[in-house]
C-alpha cells in the first residue's frame, strides 16, 4: 500500500478534501473503499472522464476498493449544468448508455477475474438505478428529503447562477439529494467511505457525507470522507477535450484510435507535462526526463509521443495504436502508407485538408489541381509551383511533372491518395466512386 495522498499532490491533482490528517489515516489502515459517479448522458464516456478514471484506478494501485457508479438513475435526470437545463433523454436511451458506459469503465480497473478468487482491492461496478429506481416519493421527501436545509441548497454556485437567469426546475434542484443518497446506499452496502470527483463537484459530495452522518451516524463503518481534483485547463485558454472537430471520445466509432493519437500528440508544449502527471502512470523520474526533453529540444516532441502512446494503449489497446503510429509516421515519408488498412487511411486523412472526386481515374483533376481543390495549396498556380521546386509528394513519391495526374497505382485502397507538401502539410484524395 503506498500513500496515494502524496502521489496525487506532486501530480497536481489534489484539489480538496476534508480532514486530511484522518483521510491519510483511514487510507494508511485501508484499504479504503471509494467511489465515483459517472452519469450516461451520451453514448461514450470521454477524454474529460479520464481524470477521475485513472484517479480511480491510481487508488486501486496504491491497494484500495474502488466502485465505479454508473448513474443510471441520476442519468435520468441529469446533474446540474450553469447555464441552462439539461434535455432530458428517454428511459430506453439512457439503459443503453449505461451498457456502454459500463463496459468502458470495466477496463480501466481490475475486477475478479470469472471463477477467481476476489481480492480486497477487486473493483465493484454498480449502478445507482437499482436503488433509486425502487425508491417512491414520500420515501425520498421523509427519509431523505429531511435532511436538506433549502437555504443550503438555494446557496448552491450552480443554483444561484441559474436563478440569476432562467431559473431552475425542480427536477435539477433536487439533484443533489439523489447524489447524496448514492453515498449513503454504497456507504451500507459495500463500506465505501470516500467520494471522489473535480473539484466542480464538492459541494454535491459534502452534501453525501452529511447525509451519511444525519441518516446512519457513521455507523458501521466509521467516518466518510471526500476528495476532489484540480479541474483541467489548458494554457490556450480553450477547452479541454475539444478539438476543430469536436469532443474526443472514448468509443472508436465516434473518435477513432488515429484521432484519439493525434490528439495527444498535438498537446501544446505548456501541457504536456501537466498531461502526463494526470494521465500517464509513468513515475516521477521519467516525466521530469521527458519536461526536461521538452525544454531542450520541443521539436523532437518526446513527450507528446509517450504521452499519445501511453493513452491510446491504454484506451485502444497495442495493436491500434501501433497502427496510429504507423500511419503517422506513413503520412510524413517516414513509413510505407501500402501497409496500412482502409479504417486506418480513412481516419487518417479525416484529420487533414482533403477532397472526394468521383469518376474514371483519366477524367480526374492533374496532381496540381488536386493540391489547389483539397486545400493544400492556395491555388493551382501555388501547386505547380511547389512541384517546380521539388516539394509535392504523391503518397510519398516526389511529383516532378507539373502535368502529373493520378494513376491506378496511385490509389491506395481502392479510395485513397495521399498529397504532401513539403514536411509536414499534409492532404488527401478520396474517391467516391
């Protein structure tokens, strides 16, 4: 059992907790027993969930239980957003979401394998709806309800912010009670004595801890306690998760393993090591070599690619990533763009300037507009240009007729051609048809 407490405070996670001196204590005579919400309001769990994932998991490395919630209760309703309500989503959409979300969460923590023998720190995967979904309304207003001070919940950031402009239902406003009841119901059934969650969500775990107290009295299993972690920003001021394309999700089919690399792989040189603290289990020797990679030479972008490499393995599995690996070494001339498949080319090019075109191969556009139409060039006039002094490339083949048009044997796949100019300004051609 290491001390976790100390792990997380030079990764930077740290946020809040109450009495640390007795959580350190609880933690040194564990192992302890805690939990995680997360609630299924899309079809994928994604990159912003990995915080408290690995955060989990880093527990369950340091020798504690950790229990993965699913909300598949609270994920009917939906905990609070600042700004406005949520949309509600139906039964049957949130059950399937629950699926997913389960599965995905399953394979980050170590459960007891099928017909082995259970483990203290073996992993526990529930869902709140199997207690929240039998309780009925004068149960929730005596038993729970009760126990709320309305002035306390009026005082919420979250509900004075929304009161402030369109007001709130009383749907979101009671969602505090049924996170706080989830406490209590892990609290008795399996021990759980510590909620975990950024630092957005403390008031909503303090609220539990004093339900714990109000309704059982800390009784059987001793004082409840509550740790946050720091929220994650980036030094561009833009959101974390986000990119051009959208949020980056866990599920292949909605980000796909080469995108999923690459957004990593792109983090700007002021995150990466703070990215690594929080999402890599690499230890502290290893990244303070790679910070000092960084600062020495932040071109070679060592950090950047342990840190893609280490996710996507992590997320995807080794043989995905050794694909997104190839394909973006193929991309820039350093590997052979034959060896990779349709899914991976595919997903590769989705990620760079490109153009479809349908037709015969002799009916299609020359290499010099095909640079102009897929954005790679400014203009036709620029492409020829480029292949004047010696910088296009048609998949990695040096292009040195300006008449030069695409062949059979230029089309890989059946679909794909892949355009460069010079190092690193990448294009592609997809045939339609």
């Amino acid at each position: 059992m290491t001390d976790i407490i100390d792990e997380l405070q030079w990764r930077g996670l740290l946020a809040q907790t109450t009495d640390l001196d007795a959580l350190r204590k609880a933690l040194a005579d564990g192992p302890v027993t805690l939990y995680c919400g997360f609630d299924p309001t899309a079809g994928s769990l994604h990159v912003g969930h990995l915080t408290q994932i690995l955060t989990l998991a880093r527990f369950q490395r340091a020798g504690h239980r950790p229990v993965a919630l699913v909300g598949g209760g609270t994920g009917l309703i939906g905990d609070p957003k600042p700004t406005a309500e949520r949309q509600m989503n139906s039964v049957e959409t949130v059950r399937g979401w629950v699926g997913v979300l389960a599965g995905q969460l399953s394979s980050f923590l170590r459960f007891t394998p099928e017909g082995g023998r259970p483990e203290p720190t073996d992993a526990i995967l529930a869902d709140n709806g199997d207690w929240l979904g039998g309780i009925n309304a004068i149960e929730l207003l005596r038993d729970v309800g009760k126990h709320f001070s309305v002035n306390q919940m009026l005082a919420r950031e979250t509900v004075r912010s929304r009161l402030d402009g369109e007001g709130m239902s009383y749907t979101e406003f009671s969602y505090v009670l049924l996170q706080s009841y989830d406490f209590v119901q892990l609290y008795r059934r399996y021990g759980c004595t510590l909620q975990t969650g950024g630092s957005d969500q403390w008031g909503n775990i303090t609220a539990g801890l004093d339900l714990i107290r109000r309704m059982d009295g800390n009784r059987p299993h001793g004082q409840a306690h509550a740790l946050t972690t720091n929220l994650l920003t980036k030094a561009d001021g833009t959101k974390f998760g986000k990119t051009e394309s959208g949020t980056v999700w866990l599920d292949p089919e909605l980000t796909t393993p080469y995108a999923f690399y690459q957004f990593w792989f792109n983090a700007d040189d002021r995150d990466v090591v703070r990215y690594l603290k929080t999402f890599s289990f690499m230890g502290r020797a290893e990244i303070e070599e790679l910070e000092r990679q960084t600062e020495e030479r932040p071109q070679a972008r060592a950090a950047q690619r342990a840190l893609a490499q280490e996710l996507t393995t992590l997320v995807h599995g080794a043989e995905e990533c050794r694909k997104a690996v190839d394909a973006s070494l193929a991309l820039f001339g350093r590997a052979d763009l034959t060896e990779l498949d349709a899914v991976t080319l595919d997903a590769a090019l989705a990620e760079v300037p490109k153009v479809e075109v349908s037709g015969a191969l002799e009916d299609l556009p020359g290499v010099a507009d095909l640079f102009a139409l897929s954005g790679l060039a400014n203009s036709k006039s620029a492409a020829r240009r480029a292949i004047k002094e010696g910088g296009a490339y048609v998949n990695n083949t040096k292009v040195t007729d300006q008449e030069a048009r695409i062949g059979a044997g230029d089309v890989l796949r059946g679909r794909f051609v892949v355009l460069r100019k010079g190092k690193r300004n990448v294009g592609g051609v997809v045939l339609t048809g």
